[in-house]
C-alpha cells in the first residue's frame, strides 16, 4: 500500500477501535445493571413465597433463554462465542460478520448472560467488534486483505474492551486467531486495541477488571517453584477433559434434532432458573465469584460443591448455542481448581497462598483449554494487576500448554471451527484446514 493509503487504513483502525470501544462498553454497563437486578429479584422472589418467587424467576430465565436462541436464527453465525467465525474469516472459510450480528450478540447476549447463564461477555465483544470492522470496510469499499487485517483488529479490540485487557486482547489476535505475527498485522490491532479500549474505560473506568485487596506476592522459593511446576501439569490434564465435556454437550444437543433449539434453551432455562433462585451466586459469568476467590481462602467442600456445579453448568449453558462466550466461566474454573489443587498441598504442611494459586490456576487453564499461553499470562496479569504473579505464571502457563499438547488436545475454538458446515464442506473436498492461515498478500 502507498503511503497516503496506509496513513488512511490506519485511521480507519481508530475509527473501528472507538466504535468498539463504546458498543462494547455500553453492552458491560448494561449487562452490570442486569446482574444486579437479578440479584435483587432473587433476593426478592424468596420474600413473596416460594411458589411465586420461583415462577417468577423460571418465567425470567426460560423466557430470556428462549428469546436469546430465537434471535439466532436472524443471524446463525451469532450463536455461541462467535470467535470460532472470526478465526475462520481470517482462514477465508466463511465471509466476515455483517451488521446484523451487532443487534443480536447485544440484545440476545444481555438477555441470556443477564438472566444468570454461566456464559462470558468476551465472545459478544469479540464477534461485534469483528461485525462493525467488516461493516466498515464494507462500506469504504476495502480490499479484500484490508478488509481482513481490520476485521482481525477489531476482533482483538473486543477481547481487550471485555475484560479491560489491551495487550491481551491484542495477543489474542496474534497467538489464537492468526497464529501470525508481523508488524502489517501489529500496528492496525494495536493502534485499533488503543481506540476501543480508551474509550471502554471511559465509560467503564480504569480499575482492573477484577479488584484484588493484596496483591503483593513474594518472589517464589524452591518449595513454591516446584508447587507451581506440579500445578502446571495438572493444569494441562485438566483443560482438555473441560474441552471434551463442553465438545461432548454440543453433539448431545445436536442429537435431540427434532425439538426446536427454543425448547432445547427452554429446558436448560430451567436449571438456570433454579440456581438463580436457590444459589443465586453461582450463576452469571462467575466474575462476582472469581473476584471472591482472588481474596478469600475458601472451606475445601465450598470449593468441591462450587466446582462441580459450574464444571457441568456452563458447558451446559454453551451447548444451547444461544449468544455467550466461554473465557469467564473457563477463569472461574481455572480459579476454582487452583483453590482445590493448594488445598491438597497444604494438607502437606506446605502453607501456600491460596489466592496465588487461584489467580495463576487463571491463566494455566486458559493455556489449557484455548492454547494461548501468553495470552493468558497478560490477560490474567491485566485483569488483576498481580504483577509480582509474573514469573509464576509464565511457567504454569508453559507447563499446561505443553501437557494438553502431550495428550494432543485440540484448541477449543479450533475444535468449535471445525464444526462450522462450511468448514466441514471444505475439509471434504480436501482442502487444509488444519494448520497456517493464507498470508494475506500485503504480509508476504
């Protein structure tokens, strides 16, 4: 590109990262109002009577369950994450998101994540950031090579924008969905990440999205260096089994194909309704939850019961294909399992930091399950402001990643993009689908 034509491209990188930056942020400040009075409607339905209370609450969920998988079918690419078909626009394997998926991913996602579904905001960020990238493109007339750096950039920009996480949002674009880093591809997601993400914490503020009363931590000993290096591994067995289940769940739904996903998002509407109303802290996304365990040691049969719950309860939750994304219940999990892996140590008289292990159990299942190491280790770092967390984190991170590619488990989003129809059409005709993406022309 000529240099006036790169100097325009990069404007309209800024343009595509404040847009993101302010459907994203205005969707989180909703969907806090949303998890508030859900909260407050739970506390209310146990003051007016069982029978009246819970009808209410199953009226609720069942109905924003339904609603949200209705709204799917006005654009199919919108249900679940989404950013399995923004790693597959980059691939060419489907065309980028349109407008539409904007409206649907806002609504249907404030509907299903704020009536209590353990779902996170990252995949509705992600997918409207990508849709109003390639909306801007659309209508500027871009090439087909501009129109994917900026729909790659404004994708990252979504990830940085839900969970206030410039550098790992912009990570993200590099490691998960490109696997490519070069500097054509660099400097529109970073100069796009710095747009969104200014704007987002304008409106949301500039704390760290997880606030964290203690965040000093010593520098790891031997004692604790080698605790750190058992955890990894366990870490790294422990996030394909989560893939497997959340993979497994999706072909169970696909096999009840002759009720209607409404009556399928129905039913799971129930279960929601029921943890709303009975443990109304352990449905959502778990950031409220994930909070707590980054500052309080919790009993050991807390943790078993809060464990087993949400382990079924989100990839439940995702199986109905309405609009959420899976990074908020994988951290929630990463924590949980932290807690319970130090638990087990300290019954050794070790005396670890619980807390320290929650926030880097974090980071380890993210590199786990989505295979993005560095990406957690910043998101992880960002999200908490942990920053002496560091040297622990990077090889916990290490460790887990390489243990689920011993046991050769595939990406979850990488598995999920497999399961798109044109996807799979390609993959029988022959085409690779596995592997590096096509280098856009202006990268080679």
């Amino acid at each position: 590109m000529s240099l006036l034509r790169t100097c325009w491209f990069y404007f309209v990188c800024l343009i595509a990262g404040v847009l993101t930056g302010f459907v994203g942020g205005y969707f989180q400040v909703f969907l806090h109002r949303a998890d508030h009075l859900r909260l407050y409607l739970s506390a209310w339905a146990h003051q007016i009577g069982f029978f009246e209370g819970f009808c209410l609450i199953l009226l609720i969920c069942v109905g924003a369950a339904v609603i949200g998988r209705a709204l799917v079918r006005f654009a199919p690419t919108a249900g679940g994450s989404g950013i399995q078909y923004v790693e597959a626009a980059w691939r060419q394997e489907v065309e980028p998101a349109r407008l539409r998926v904007v409206f649907v991913k806002f609504i249907g996602g404030l509907l299903t994540l704020g009536s209590g579904m353990a779902l996170g905001r990252e995949g509705p960020t992600v997918q409207m950031g990508a849709a109003l990238g390639a909306t801007l493109g659309r209508w500027l007339k871009f090439t087909p090579e501009e129109l994917r750096f900026l729909t790659i950039a404004s994708a990252g920009t979504g990830l940085g924008v839900a969970f206030s996480s410039p550098l790992g949002g912009s990570m993200f674009t590099f490691e998960e969905v490109t696997k490519d880093i070069r500097m054509n591809l660099v400097i529109p997601t970073l100069i796009c990440a710095f747009a969104g993400c200014t704007v987002s914490m304008t409106i949301l503020g500039m704390q760290p999205d997880y606030h964290v009363i203690s965040r000093a931590f010593a520098l790891p000993n031997f004692k604790e260096a080698a605790a750190y290096i058992c955890f990894g591994v366990f870490m790294g067995a422990m996030g394909p089994l989560y893939n497997k289940l959340v993979l497994w769940l999706l072909d169970a739904n696909k096999y009840f194909s002759s009720l209607l996903p409404e009556v399928k998002a129905a039913l799971v509407g129930v279960v929601v309704a029921a943890l709303v109303y009975f443990a109304p802290g352990l449905s959502g996304g778990g950031d409220l939850l994930a909070q707590q365990m980054l500052n309080y040691s919790f009993p050991i049969m807390t943790i078993l019961a809060i464990g087993l719950i949400r382990w079924f309860f989100a990839p439940l939750c995702y199986s109905t294909g309405v609009p959420g994304g899976l990074f908020s219940p994988l951290l929630l999990m990463g924590g949980i399992l932290g807690q319970f892996f130090i638990w087990i140590l300290n019954l050794f008289g070790l005396n670890l930091n619980p807390m320290a292990f929650c926030a880097v159990g974090m980071s380890a299942f993210f590199a786990s399950t989505i295979c993005a190491p560095i990406t957690g280790v910043l998101l992880i770092l960002e999200m908490t402001a942990c920053w002496d967390l560091t040297l622990p984190m990077m090889i916990t991170s290490a460790l887990a990643f390489f243990t689920s590619q011993a046991l050769k488990s595939m990406p979850v989003y990488t598995a999920l993009r497999l399961r798109i129809p044109e996807v799979k059409a390609l993959e029988e005709k022959g085409v690779k689908v596995l592997g590096p993406a096509p280098i856009p022309k202006d990268l080679s």
